[in-house]
C-alpha cells in the first residue's frame, strides 16, 4: 500500500471508533492504549479467519494458499531450491514466497511473523519458537588448489593461526557456528588473521579463489568449484558439522500448506540421513 492509502486507512478507523489509535511525536509513531486494543483482537480476528479457511480446506481435502518461508543465505541458495521444487510438483496450489537472511534476521522475522516457518543454520534457543533439526550440515576447510594447506589429508585449528582469513558477517549462523567450534578448540575468530569479511557464501569463495585469504564453509557450497578445481577442501580435524532447523512460533496456528512442508521437509531430511 502506498503511504497515503495507509493514512486514509486509519484516519477511517480512528473516525470510526471516535479516538486516536496513534500517538505521533517528534515524528515518531507509537499505538495509544485503545490503538494497542484494536491490534489485539485485529490479530486474533485474522489468525482466526486463517484458520477457519484452513479447516473448511481440510474437509474439502484443498491443499493451497501462501506459504511464507525464510531461509538463511546459505540453505536458501543451496539446499531450499530442488526442496522447494518437489514440494511445489506435489502440491501445485501451494504458492511459495521465500525470504532470504541471514540466520539473526530470519529468526526476527519468524518472531514478528513476516514468515509462516524458518530455516536457519544455527542454534536457536528462544521460549517463544519451536526449534525442529531437521539435518546436519558438514564444514569444511577451503583454500587455493596450490596452498601448502592443500597437501594435507585433514586440517587443525593450530594451522590456521596467522593464515589470511576470509570470515562472513555478524549475524551470519555460519560464523557463529565456527566460533563456538574454535572455542571449543581454545581458539577465538580474533586469533585469525580475519583480511575480509563478506555476505555470502558466493562472496566467501570468490575471496578465497582470489587468494585473499583461507576459509570455512559448508560443504555442500562448494561442488561446483572442486569439479572445476579452482578450490581445494579438506575436514576439519576434530570435524564440524552443524545443524539445520526448521523455526517457527510456538502459539502460532499452523496452516495446512505449512503442516504439509513441515512433514515433506522431515521426509527428505530422513531420506536424506539414510543415505
């Protein structure tokens, strides 16, 4: 909506109930105690709608309706699209919108309810969310073909002191996970000589091919480039594997679309395990 249909809108309800449902100071805007009301029993009344669509769906046995995911960068650019396109061949009336973060952010999201479901790549204890591991993910160590590191079978975190070093972003689930890692291991991410850090797993590996620096990430980001040999990648030793939960909020009502992805997911991530 634009800004004035969104003004229009509440000056409607605020003539409609005779009170101001906002207060706006020192251009900032916050609910009045009758606005904070509304808000109440406005978010039941839709949950409620929500949920009466989605049993009268259930009896006529229609599978449809938007499902919001939210996916951490990595999961979201290697391990959500085949996912999401067997899930979508399955269920064609499910239309996906998927929103992409990194791990902080897209725990914010499920918390104010931009998103029906996560799925991140870190460990989240939070009272008010369902935390479901869905499937570990394995990291590995990653550098230039041609690195001295590159002849060893298995790597240590006593051979990444001094090395150049290529770190993702605060907030990112795969730093925090490596951190925890080199703690556990009497190391911290400031020991390293950190050069870059990035966004993304894609810029993570364009700064190690470029020779910047050494780094870690998910094994599953870097087939392509060990086909084509422009990265070499070895296990860590003691080895990291991490992993990967589907979040959502515990009082949340769960939409048929969602119950249906939540049980697909768990299928693939069983299937998956086995082999």
């Amino acid at each position: 909506m634009t800004q004035p249909a969104v003004t229009f809108q509440i000056q409607q309800l605020e003539e409609y109930f005779n009170t101001r449902l906002f207060d706006r100071t020192h251009h900032r805007i916050s609910l009045t105690a009758a606005g904070e009301r509304l808000f109440e029993y406005a978010d039941r009344i839709i949950a409620l709608y929500a949920e009466m669509d989605n049993r009268v769906r259930e009896l006529t046995g229609d599978v449809s309706g938007i499902l919001i995911i939210g996916a951490s960068t990595t999961i979201a650019e290697y391990m959500l699209p085949r996912l999401l396109g067997e899930f979508k061949e399955k269920n064609p009336g499910i239309n996906i919108r998927l929103k992409v973060s990194n791990s902080v952010g897209i725990v914010h999201m499920v918390e104010d309810n931009s998103v029906d479901v996560g799925i991140v790549e870190s460990p989240i204890v939070k009272k008010n969310l369902v935390v479901e591991v869905c499937w570990h993910d394995k990291l590995v160590f990653i550098c230039p073909p041609q690195h001295p590191l590159a002849k060893k079978r298995k790597i240590t975190v006593d051979d990444l002191q001094e090395l150049p070093f290529v770190a993702r972003e605060e907030g990112s689930g795969t730093r925090e996970f490596i951190n925890a890692y080199f703690a556990k291991n009497n190391m911290e991410l400031h020991d390293l000589n950190v050069k870059v850090e990035v966004g993304s797993p894609e810029a993570v590996k364009s700064a190690v091919e470029a020779g910047l620096g050494v780094s870690i990430v998910s094994q599953a980001t870097v087939v392509k480039e060990l086909k084509l040999g422009t990265l070499a990648a070895r296990l860590l030793e003691p080895q990291l594997e991490r992993p990967f939960s589907i979040v959502f909020r515990r009082q949340k009502f769960r939409l048929h679309a969602m119950d249906k992805f939540m049980d697909f997911a768990h299928a693939r991530c069983e299937k998956r395990a086995t082999q």
